[in-house]
C-alpha cells in the first residue's frame, strides 16, 4: 500500500473532504469519493468516510491506496533537458522547451518532462497522481514556456487549489491570423471534445466552462494580416487558447489542427504560442511571485516575417 498526506491549505478550509482529496490526489472527484467511502482516507489520525464532511483548515488528510503498477510508473532520465528558472524547497518553476510532452500517456510513454523531473528531483515521487507526479498544470507538446511543479504534498494542494480558484496568473504570446474589430476581448464559451475526432477539442454547449481574455500587441500586414496577441486564461481547458481563436476567426499562425497553417512564410514547425508570464502565491510563504519567459528563438524569426507595411 502507498500512501499520500498533506495538511489542508487555509484555502480549502471548509470544504468537503471528497474534494479535498481530489485537489490533493489530482483526480476526479467520483474517484476520491470512492476512497472516502471505502475508508482510505484518515483526517488527523481518524477514518472519514463521508466525502460531505468539511475539513478545517491545517487538518492532517492521509490517502491510503493499492500501489500503482510499477512497470508503467514513469522513469528517471537525466537525459531531458530543460531549464528551471526558480526553485526552492516547495515549488519549481521550469521553462519548457516546444517538442517536450509534459508527462507520460498514450502514445508517449517516456521520454517526458516528468522523466526528467524526477532524475533531478526525486523527492517529488509521491506528490499528486503517480503517473504525473509533481504537475500541477500542463502545456501542450509544442507550447513553450513556464510550467509550474510541485516538490512536497503540501505544495500541490496549495498550488492545485489557487488554479481552482483562478488565482494563478498564465498569460500566453500568440501570434493569430487575421485582425480584431476590437483591442481587447473575451471569450467565454464552453470547450469539450469533437464528436468527429476525439484528439481534437471544439466549442461545444455539451463542453466545460472556458474562458480566455485577449489583448492585441500590434497588427501586421504583410505578408498577409496577422495579430501579435496576449491571451490569458482564467480556465485551463485542452487546447483552449487555440480552440477559442479559431472559433473567433483567428487561427493561432501554424496550428494546422485547427486552421492555422495559410502561408510557408509562417511555417515554423509549430504553433506561436509561449507560456510567458506566470505568477502565484508561494504554498508557504504566501508570497506573490511573478516570472517571465523570453520568446524563443525560432518564434522570434517567425514575428520577424511580419510587418505593419508602414
């Protein structure tokens, strides 16, 4: 048996402990209910089997569950290069390269983030799911940028628990084909799965509440129109960025999953979309941090293609 334990943050002070084992878990509430309810879970040193009952705050929750297969638990590999641009002992915050998967799963197997998380910090093993350990949220395969990890259970919960709470700032540089009637803008429109083709994502009334905010940088002209645009999400649905865009008529420049490759003269090999800006409260400390990422090389050469005409 392996086991998971955290003390509840002063935020989820209050809530009821099916979902505070989610956040702590990283699962889906129907499956943390059912470990309630089977009596894995201990708050300070007594079973709860109600997944209503509320949690006070610096309660000590204990997870008690059947071992994951070890064989198909993720490997250390040093071989994985990224960097980490802050670190401490609670939280890590890595800046991803574009082509690097996050975390294994189907078709990706190692070879990941992760793997190369746990070479470098193994102690993050049992923090959240076992086959993502340590990640707190995600970015697509070919999305650069800053990534936010957990290094202690503790930690995770917190930091879990500001994205539930859309306390975590993420705002993302993208370039988008086509120009705004206006500078600023909402989206807010429901994302779920395609019907027709399950690996992509579509605006959907059967979909999960998504929400991203744009600002436009600058317009360009030649060699065709374009937007240079922040985006900011205050949700962190599958491919939302992109999904939204396209749905308002601006294709993120190289996504051809959703209507965005139009011209060799944008081709990149990717998509223009960098994590550039991050910003949370430190799980401890409580303090606000905030941190930056450069656009990357090869999406820089991209921006350069383009211009006003002026």
């Amino acid at each position: 048996m392996t086991t998971s334990a955290a003390t509840v943050p002063g935020a989820l002070a209050g809530e009821r402990l099916d979902r505070v084992v989610a956040v702590l878990l990283d699962c889906t509430r129907s499956e943390a209910a059912a470990l309630v309810a089977e009596g894995a879970v201990t708050v300070d040193g007594a079973v709860s089997t109600k997944g209503s009952a509320r949690v006070e705050a610096d309660a000590r929750v204990e997870i008690t569950r059947e071992p994951a297969d070890e064989e198909n638990l993720p490997k250390a590999d040093p071989s994985i290069a990224f960097d980490v641009v802050f670190e401490d002992d609670h939280v890590i915050v890595v800046d991803k390269p574009a082509g690097l998967v996050v975390h294994p799963g189907a078709g990706n197997t190692n070879g990941t983030l992760v793997n190369g998380l746990l070479a470098r910090y193994p102690e993050i093993t049992p923090v959240g799911a076992p086959e993502r350990p340590g990640i707190v949220h995600r970015l697509d395969k070919d999305t650069s940028g800053l990534l936010l990890v957990a290094r202690t259970p503790d930690a995770h919960a917190a930091l879990t628990n500001q994205l539930k709470a859309r306390s975590v700032t993420r705002r993302y540089l993208a370039l988008v084909w086509g120009h705004f009637d206006s500078p600023r803008g909402v989206v807010d429109a429901p994302i779920g799965r395609s019907a027709r083709t399950p690996t992509r994502m579509t605006v959907s009334a059967r979909g999960r509440d998504a929400r991203t905010t744009y600002e436009v940088i600058e317009a360009y002209t030649d060699p065709a129109e374009a937007s240079l645009v922040w985006c900011a999400l205050d949700t962190g649905r599958t491919h939302q960025i992109r999904v939204h865009l396209a749905a308002i008529g601006h294709p993120v420049v190289g996504d051809g999953r959703y209507g965005g490759r139009r011209t060799p003269a944008a081709d990149v090999g990717r998509f223009f979309l960098h994590a550039a800006q991050l910003g949370f409260d430190h799980p401890v400390t409580g303090e606000p941090l905030t941190f930056e990422s450069s656009l990357p090389a090869d999406l820089a050469e991209v921006q350069a293609r383009f211009s006003s005409g002026a």
